[in-house]
C-alpha cells in the first residue's frame, strides 16, 4: 500500500515540473536561415613582378688543376678522410657515402641512366651465409664501432658505365666502405683514384666499354663484390676483357701491381691481355722516372678482384705497400685498418706520398683505359 502511494506520488511531481517547464520555456519555432547575397566588389588584379630564379651556379669538382695527374685524387682522399669516415658495411655512414659518389659522377657530367645503385640485402641467404657470424662476433666492434646501431638493411655497388665503340668491357673497382677508421688508405684512396679516372674518361673516344664499380661491403667478404659477379650474365663474361682493382694506394714504400690470371688454386699465369698491361706499366714507370714492382702473386690479395679472378678472368690488382710473399699468401704491412689511416697522419709521416702514388697510378689506370686489347 505505502509502495503504491509513493509511485503516485512521483507521477504527481513528474506532471507539475512538465507543467512548470511548459511554463517557463517557450516552444521551440525554428527560425528560417537568411542567406545574403553579397556582391564581391571589383577588383583589379595586381601584377606582380616576380624575379626568375637565378639558374644554380655549377658546384666546381674541386679547386684545382684537373690537367695535372693525382691532384683530384688526392684533394677526395682528404675529403673522404676527414668527412666520410667510418665508412662500415651495412651502415647509414656507408649510405651517405655513396649517395655522395653518384653526386660527384653526377657533377662532372655522366649521364644519370649510365649510374645506378646495385642493392644487395643483408639478410638474402647467400650473403647472410658468409657474412652472418660478424655481427655479433668478437670482431663486430672492431668493424662498426660506435655505428653498430646505425645498421641498415642493404649495401649497395654503385655502378658507371662510361659506353665505347665496342662492347667489350674492363670493369674497374675499388670499394669505398671501411671499418670504424677514417680509412684515408683503405680504401679512400682507391675510391679517389676511380673517381679521378671517371673524370678523365667522361668525354674520352675510350674503345672499350669502361664500368667503373664502388663496392660496398668488402670489408667483411667482398660481399658487394660478389654480388655483382653473382648478377653478370654470360655475355657479361663473355665480353670482359679484364678487372682492374685498385686498393690500399697509400701504404709502405713501393708501388706494386699484379697482372694475370689463375686456374683454380694454381699459380698465377700470363696471357696476351696481361702481358700488355705489363708492357704498358713498365713503359708509363720509364716515361715518369717511377719504380713500380710486378709480383705476380699479388692477385692473390684479398680484395674485390678476387671474385673475377676465380670466375675465370684476368685480373690486375694495384696497390701500395711494404709486401711479403710466402707462397700464394700476399700481406701487406702498414697502418690500414687502424686509427692511423687518415690523411693528417699520412701526410706528416710520409710528405707527399698520397700527391706521388695517386699521381702515377692515375696516369697508369688512363694508359691501361686508353689502350686496346
């Protein structure tokens, strides 16, 4: 009963605050939107005058005598040295570096469609296989040092081709990555010395087919290397004529190349193609009053050519060092690989070695270019 009443006394409150609401708020009308129809005044459109942008002033290569052998060269192992350093595989440093090689290709006027960047992954079998046990290994900090976090998923070969009256082609290569050093040696100055030649050659009558190849990722197993031997087809091979590799210009007192081939694991041997490349540098060490050792075990050296060397090729492999020889077992003692390799250190312990070496083996390399096999 008390339940009862209490609900009927809810309705009654319910209805006399509907009713005082009622009383108090008006309904509800909708007012009708005013649309006003405003006429926009005339207006006469102001010219103006803009300036043209001014056309970008070509950035010089470098400021010097291009005319003289070695000069560029050495100018861009500094400049590797000092800006580039820390060249590690598979690194953003890496990256940078050769983002600004096709810009330098670039500026001394290679067309674009004659340069483009060889992308290899670092977690295809293939290379993962050979290379994987670096990157947690006891050698991991000794090759990236402070950029062991700055890994990326790719290297990358960046890759010239300078077109001839034939297609039979000489690659020549260096490769531009380093370890955790500034690597003014190993191998800016290989890197420079491609540069240099690239230059030369832009506009040359050249009658072979010249593919100038920065490798990437050579420091731990050529892998940029074997990447781009991996990816010729058989005409590739068939038309190539010889690889030229150009690394560690910079260490110990000689001057020292290797020219040949191999079969197998054999010794090395000579052909008509190496023999002349022989010819060539004994006549270019006469002319210039430079020594230049031929050892004929240097294309044994662990470096890029190898990968050509074992698919059947000729090689010839350029460098600079104090050498010793046991059997086929080529090492080269210097400061490559260590904190020492940077141009400051070179330049006051050893003056005017990088103007010397990068000098003759630029005028070597356009002989080698410039003749016909």
């Amino acid at each position: 009963m008390r339940k009862l009443l209490a609900i009927s006394a809810l309705l009654v409150i319910s209805i006399l605050l509907a009713s005082c609401d009622a009383a108090e708020t008006p309904p509800y009308e909708p007012t009708p939107a005013i649309i006003e129809e405003i006429e926009e005044p005339e207006q006469t459109p102001i010219e103006i005058e803009e300036e043209p942008e001014p056309e970008p002033e070509p950035e010089p290569l470098l400021d010097i005598d291009f005319s003289n052998h070695g000069q560029m060269s050495a100018a861009y192992v500094a400049f590797m040295s000092d800006y580039l350093y820390g060249r590690a595989p598979f690194t953003y440093r890496e990256y940078e570096a050769a983002n600004w090689l096709v810009y330098r290709l670039l500026a001394m006027g290679h067309d674009a469609d004659n340069i483009y960047m060889q992308r290899f992954y670092r977690y295809d079998e293939a290379i993962y296989a050979n290379i994987g046990h670096h990157w947690d290994g006891p050698r991991a900090d000794w090759i990236w040092g402070e950029w062991i976090d700055d890994m990326r998923y790719y290297s990358q070969n960046v890759v010239l081709t300078v077109p001839g009256q034939s297609e039979r082609t000489i690659v020549v290569g260096a490769h531009y990555d380093t370890l955790a050093v500034p690597g003014a040696s190993d191998n800016a100055s290989g890197t420079a010395l491609l540069l240099e030649s690239a230059y030369h050659m832009r506009n040359a009558d050249n009658y072979h087919t010249i593919v100038y190849v920065f490798f990437g990722a050579e420091e731990i197993g050529l892998v940029g290397a074997h990447y781009f031997v991996d990816n010729m087809t058989d005409e590739d091979h068939d038309n190539l004529v010889m690889m030229i590799n150009a690394d560690v210009l910079l260490e110990g007192p000689d001057l020292v190349f290797g020219a040949g081939y191999a079969l197998a694991q054999g010794q090395p041997r000579q052909n008509a193609v190496s023999d002349q490349v022989r010819e060539i540098a004994g006549q270019t060490a006469d002319e210039f009053d430079v020594f230049i050792r031929h050892l004929g075990n240097m294309i044994f050296t662990g470096s890029d050519h190898l990968t050509f060397l074992w698919a059947g090729h000729t090689v010839v492999m350029m460098a600079g060092g104090e050498v010793t020889i046991t059997g086929q077992d080529v090492r080269f003692q210097g400061i490559f690989h260590t904190p020492e390799d940077n141009i400051q250190h070179i330049s006051e312990n050893w003056p005017g070695k990088v103007e010397h070496n990068m000098r003759y083996f630029s005028i070597l390399l356009d002989e080698l270019l410039n003749a016909v096999y």
